[in-house]
C-alpha cells in the first residue's frame, strides 16, 4: 500500500478519522461524512483504507535484535480481570545483578499491538525493562484486526480495564531485572492512563501523555512524578481542555512540561498511520527520552 501522509487528505477527513478513531462516529457514518470529499478515485472507501494502520512501517527495532530479550508474561491483577499478559522487553544483558529501571508502556484504545510492541523495544535498546499490558487481554487479547479490537475493548468493564493497566506498574516493579525506579508513558487512551499511573502511585519517577486526557483536576494534588505532556495543535478537544489541566498542575506544584505540536494531528507519533508526523514524532520521542534519562538514570 502507498504511504500517504496527513496532508494529502482533506483536515475535515482526518477530523472524522479522529471521530471514527475513539468510537465518537460509525464506520457508516464516516463514509457518508467523507464521501463529500472524494475526488477521482479516491473514494470515501479508499480513503478510510489508506488511513488504517500499515504495522510493516512501524519496526523500527527489530523483534529479534540481538540487543534486547522479549517475551509475553503473565501478571495477576486482583482488583480487576485476575490474570493479564503483557509484552516484556528488556536489555539483552538486564539481569538480577545488573538491574534497571522500568517503563510501563500504555497503547491506545485498541490494545497491544505491534506498534506499542516496537515501542517497547525501542526502550529495551536504550536500556530500560518496558513492559506493555494488554487492556483486552480478559476478551482474548488483541486480535490482530485493529476494527476487531476497537469492538472488543468498546465491551471491557472501564474500572476493571482501569485496575488491570494500573496493576502493571507493581508487576514491573517487582521484575529481578527491574531496580525499582519506574517511568510510564501512554498513548491516545493510554496517555490519560499514565496520568492516571502518576496519580495513583507517590513512587512513579516520571510519566509521560502523548494526546492523553487529564486524570481530573480534583486528582492532581496527588500527583508526585515530573510529568511531561505531547499534545498536537489539531486536536481541538484536548487544546480547549488543556488551560483547565495547566491550571489544576499549577495550583498543586506538580513538576511539569507540555509541548504543543503545530500542524500535528492527534495520534501523530504512530507512524503506522498518515497521522504520523515524523518531525513531531521523533522531536518528541526526543524530549521523552530525556525526561527518563534524568528522572530514571538521573
């Protein structure tokens, strides 16, 4: 398939994607939306097929690079689903004698895919144990179909979904590989879980939101990690949200950057997709790196 970018769709497309994306508008609705702006033979249908994710673009870490060790573990979540499974990666020479600190890895609505994978990996070879939970793991886990997904985990019980994801954080924690020190970072849906993580443990050194929501103004006071926040210019709903956020994070102390990405569209670090913006992607994935370095190596 052709690698399009966002720019060869018209902005009022990629606003219904972004609809289409978080369960806000149908598939239907979508092809009746776009086909207004169909041209040629680049139908509605054609449209919605070139935005869908192409997982191929999105190794950058090879599955099998020397480097890094992977797996899928096992990790019990009492307070919600009881067992889940996640992906590990970890430095090829991380070991109970040569510890290191941990990143949780949160995906999007859509649950562990090969994107949050490659992720993951790409914090192995910089020398962190990541660990990626898989929020649909209670429905099968993901299906490989990204349509499939976003109906199963439509389905998941929220606070349960909540409790599993949150219970990743003690599991990696309590690694042999692992020293104790832990950072987050999500996506989408999971960039408001690693505000959420930063909440909900006083012993989380950093968290990371690209596009995330806020964990609620009430909630901020508890917050005691640097927080760092990847928000694009073209996602109305969180620009118009974020003064409220900035102004909670104020009034509570809370350690903070936020980095607004112009031009970039939400979900814009997944390069799987034409939202992908490469500039904001890695000038970001950049910026993540050294708030990890000094709050987790530091």
């Amino acid at each position: 398939m052709e690698r399009k970018k966002a720019s060869d769709f018209p902005h009022e497309v990629m606003q219904l994607f972004d609809g289409y994306v978080h369960g806000r508008t149908s598939r239907r609705d979508f092809l009746d939306s776009a086909a207004k702006y169909a041209v040629g033979g680049f139908t509605a249908a054609a449209m919605l097929e070139s935005l869908r994710p192409n997982f191929a673009w999105a190794q950058q870490v090879a599955k099998d690079d020397a480097r890094i060790r992977t797996s899928y573990e096992s990790y019990a979540s009492p307070q919600g689903s009881g067992t889940m499974r996640g992906y590990l990666a970890r430095p090829a020479n991380a070991s109970a004698s040569a510890k290191r600190p941990g990143v949780v890895v949160i995906h999007e609505n859509r649950g562990l895919n090969p994107y949050i994978e490659d992720v993951a990996r790409r914090l192995a070879v910089d020398g962190y144990v990541a660990f990626a939970p898989d929020a649909l793991t209670p429905v099968g886990g993901y299906p490989n179909d990204e349509e499939k997904a976003a109906a199963l985990f439509a389905k998941l019980d929220a606070g349960k979904r909540t409790e599993d994801l949150m219970a990743a954080h003690g599991y990696l924690k309590s690694r042999a590989e692992c020293n104790g020190k832990l950072g987050a970072v999500g996506f989408c849906f999971g960039g408001g879980m690693a505000n959420q993580m930063a909440v909900r443990f006083p012993d989380l050194a950093a968290s990371v939101a690209y596009y995330g929501s806020s964990p609620g103004t009430d909630n901020i006071a508890k917050v005691k990690a640097p927080m760092m926040m990847h928000n694009p210019s073209l996602d109305e709903r969180l620009v118009a949200a974020w003064p409220a956020f900035e102004s909670a994070l104020k009034a509570n102390g809370v350690r903070y950057e936020q980095f607004l990405y112009v031009g970039a569209y939400h979900g814009f670090h997944n390069d799987t997709t034409p939202r992908y913006d490469e500039a904001a992607a890695k000038l970001s994935w950049s910026r993540t790196m050294a708030h990890f370095k000094t709050h987790l190596q530091g």
